[in-house]
C-alpha cells in the first residue's frame, strides 16, 4: 500500500491509514461496486471502487464492514462520482482498520491495474534474475571447492532461515545451528514416511528430499521456519546439495569396489582392537540380498569411518572403532530410524521389495583375538538376530560367559529348547496351580540354597523340597548336578525372556 501511495503517476492521497496498515502487502487488484463485493474479491486484494453502492451515509459502514471481513488489503475510492469522498466512507474506513486511498477523477481505475502489474511483472523478473544470480553464485561455489556447510550457511543467513542437511539415520552433514536427537527423529520419521515430499514435521520444518530415488540413502534439506513457498531457493539449495551427496556416493561407491574386488584378510584389515558388525537381510517377498547397497550407505552413515565388505554368504561385514556397547547403541539409535521405511507400504519402501528385517550382531576383538574371531562372534550374533521381531534387531556378542554364549544361538532354537526342558514343568503348573517354575526361579536365584528360596517365598522348607523334587522328576535333571542344573537355568531364563510356550 505504502508503494502505490508513494506512486508519482498515480497522485494519490491518504485518507486513512496508520503505518502498521499501509505496510500490508498487496497481492491482487480488483475494481467492483456490486452491492454485496465479497463473491467478488479475495483476501490480500487492492480494491477500486466508485463509490456507486453509496445511496446514504449508513450503506458505508455495512459495505466497508463486507470488505473488511473479506480480508482484503484496502480500499482506493474513485471522486467521479460525488466529486469528493464523504466523510462516512472515511470513517468506515477507520473503523474497520483498512487504509483507504483517494484517486484524483484523472486517474481511472484502468491505468492503476496496468501500474500495479507492470509492477508485478518487474518483481517476477527481479526474482528469475536473482534465482538465476543465486544458482550462478551457487555453482561457482561448487566449482571453487566450497564447503557445503558455507554454502548451506550462506543461504540462510540470505533467507532469514535456520537450515540443515540430514541423512536417513539422522546423521547431520551440514547445518546452521544444533539440533536434537528429539528433532532429528521428527525429521527422519517425517521423511520416510510422509506420501510426499516436501512435508512438514510436527516441530514446523519443511523437510525437501534431496536425490532421486529411495528415501535410505537420499539426504533431506530441512528448513524452519517452514515457509509457505520456500521452493524458489530451496530447490535451488536442494539442487546444489545434490551434487555433494553424488560425489560422496561416488567416493564410496569406488572405496567399495577396491574392497570387493581386492578383499584382504580380515586379520590385516586392523592393527589395532577393533569392533566387528555383521548384518543380515531378510524379507518375506524377495531373497535376503535385497537392500544390501541401500544398507550399506546407512551403515557408513551411521558409523563414520567405518569399512564395509560383503562377505561369501552375501552378509554385510563391517569394521569399525570404538568400544561394543558405544558401537551397539549407534546403531540402535540411527539405524533404528530405518524402522518406518522398512514396514511402511510401497511407494515408500525401496523398489525391489517391502517388508525388509534387517539383523546386526556386534563384537568386539578381545585381547590375542584375531579379527576373524570378532567377525565370527558378530556373525553368530547376527543370526540370533533374525528371530527378532523389530524391523531393525542388533545383537551383542556375549560370549565371555555361558549366558552370553547361549544368548548367541538364534531365538527359534532357544525357545525349542527351553521347550523340551521345561515343558511337562509348564503343563504340571497350567493344570495344577503349582508354581513349580516360580519355586525353580527363586531357588537358581539362591544359589540353591534351600532356606533363603524358603525366607524369600514365605514358605516351609519341605514344601521348596518336595516342589524341587518334583521338578526333578519332570524333566530327568538333577540340580545337584553342575550340568543339569545349568540346563534348568539356560532355559527358565530363556522362558523368562521370550513369550511363555502355549
């Protein structure tokens, strides 16, 4: 409004109008004098008016009242018809907070619609020039060796925006300012799982995929404020970003291809303790291959640093630093956010298939281990993964004790086991009410002591003998044997961690 009253062809004169309303942008203009205007403007609309629906003072109230709730940014009034503008009009006006401007009778509304869209038209090629100044200025960045954190810096601090640039595990390769793990599971969940991109998270960021293709190994430009129409320099940002993920999916794509081709032997891939990562593909439609190179992007993703090969069983094998637990709760966290691209309904997932379970079996090399033994534990650890239920499923190598060792078999084994053990102990309890398992728990966790699972169960001392020599007799074990009495405890405990057998 300020600029059209500015004008010096159009001479218009203020009748009404504060700073706060002559600062209201305009986004269209209009001339109308029907009776009722509102089937005939929008809001943020410029409106010409002769003031021919004036019959009295009352109709300017009502009809700049209409106007005012249709939200329109103001009024220009034409003085042909009563050679000046009364001062009910004015006064609606103020009212109804619309500013309102006096157009001299040489003046038709005709020349201030041409004014107003030559002005549009001049600001239109303003920004084609400064999109095309933008992109030029953008790739010669690129072409110079530029950081895409100046880059992604640059732009913001241009547009007034926060920015960042993510990957699927949540990992940041760029950004304006810190960020949570809360706002990166928002982001992460948002761009795997939104029907379509760009989208917005529920924390107000406007998430753009960067690459085509599938959304694991894509990288997302994330905006806040989420802006209406932030794609003039987004698309822009997002197109340059592309460039840097391609030459960092090329770099490793070459580093892969050395690796595969020119496989070394695990025991001279590290000097020094390292910790090993095995995964496991497996899907219900298409064989266990599917996905690999897609997970395998996550995996260096998650694991920075990280070698990666695939081994002859078609399983990825990783390398990394770190400590077990430290490496084992990286990847719960990052590659954990794959979750919902796993399980979500095509288009979402990867082309080649749907419903995919990814197994991860962590170890650490121990003191005179060789590398090879780290693998082998992750391996096995891997395999007890599988028969987890959670689309992503890591898994510790414990196998520094008898526990740890048999939490290494896979879980449908286990279970079979604990079944055949235990079994006529879990029917004898379902059809009498016994609680012999329970009186089993308490009396291992005594270290089979008769008189503390006895104080513990607030029971008489015969009853814990006669129920524990009636477990004896239902599963052929003697707890006073070493051997059985490890059986007996490997597979309640095995029941007390899985689903009880139907």
């Amino acid at each position: 409004m300020r600029d059209i009253l500015a004008a010096p062809q159009l001479r218009m004169r203020l009748l009404h109008g504060d700073t706060t309303e002559l600062d209201r942008p305009v986004a269209r203009v209009c001339a109308t004098d029907m009776p009722d205007p509102r089937p005939f403007v929008t809001a943020g609309a410029l409106v010409c008016t002769g003031l021919v629906w004036r019959q009295a003072p009352a109709d300017s109230d009502r009809y700049i009242g209409l106007l005012a709730e249709a939200g329109i940014a103001g009024l220009i009034a034409g003085q042909a018809l009563h050679g000046h503008i009364p001062d009910d009009v004015i006064a609606a006006c103020a009212r109804h907070g619309l500013p309102l401007l006096s157009a001299p009778q040489s003046v038709p509304f005709s020349r201030i619609i041409e004014y107003l869209a030559e002005q549009a038209a001049e600001l239109r090629w303003r920004r084609v020039q400064s999109r095309v100044d933008r992109q030029r200025r953008l790739l010669a960045a690129v072409a110079g060796g530029s950081d895409i954190a100046d880059l992604i810096a640059d732009i913001a601090l241009e547009q007034e925006i926060a920015a960042w640039v993510v990957t699927a595990t949540g990992r940041v390769i760029a950004g304006t300012a810190p960020i949570s793990e809360a706002e990166l599971d928002r982001i992460v969940a948002t761009a795997l799982t939104a029907p379509r991109l760009p989208a917005v998270t529920t924390g107000a960021m406007r998430v753009l995929q960067v690459g085509a293709g599938d959304r694991i190994t894509a990288w997302y430009l994330v905006i806040r404020p989420a802006a209406p129409k932030p794609e003039v320099f987004a698309a822009d940002l997002a197109a340059i970003t592309e460039l840097y993920r391609q030459r960092t999916l090329d770099r490793l794509h070459l580093d892969w291809e050395l690796v595969d081709r020119f496989p070394a032997a695990p025991d001279d891939r590290a000097a020094a303790r390292a910790v090993a990562v095995v995964c496991e593909l497996h899907s219900d439609e298409t064989p266990s291959a599917i996905g690999l190179p897609e997970v395998r992007v996550a995996l260096h993703d998650a694991l920075p640093g990280v070698t990666t090969s695939v081994d002859r069983d078609g399983r990825l094998v990783a390398i990394a630093e770190g400590t077990q637990d430290d490496t084992a709760e990286v990847l719960r966290r990052r590659l954990g956010r794959l979750a919902p691209a796993l399980t979500a309904p095509r288009p979402i997932q990867t082309e080649r298939g749907r419903g995919v379970r990814i197994a991860f079996g962590v170890s650490a090399q121990q003191r005179d281990e060789s590398l090879s033994g780290a693998i082998a534990a992750a391996a096995a650890a891997a395999a007890a993964a599988r028969d987890d239920d959670t689309p992503v499923s890591i898994r510790i190598a414990d196998i520094d004790t008898a526990v740890g060792l048999f939490t290494a078999v896979p879980g449908g084994l286990q279970r079979r086991f604990a079944e055949r053990v235990l079994g006529p102990v879990l029917d004898y309890d379902r059809k009498t009410g016994a609680d012999l398992l329970q009186t089993l728990e308490v009396f291992l966790g005594c270290d089979g002591s008769w008189r503390q699972a006895a104080d513990r169960m607030h029971l008489h001392l015969n009853t814990v003998r006669y129920r524990i020599g009636r477990i004896e007799e239902l599963t052929g074990r003697d707890l006073g044997h070493l051997d059985d009495r490890l059986d007996l405890y490997l597979a309640m405990r095995t029941l007390t961690t899985h689903a009880t057998p139907a």
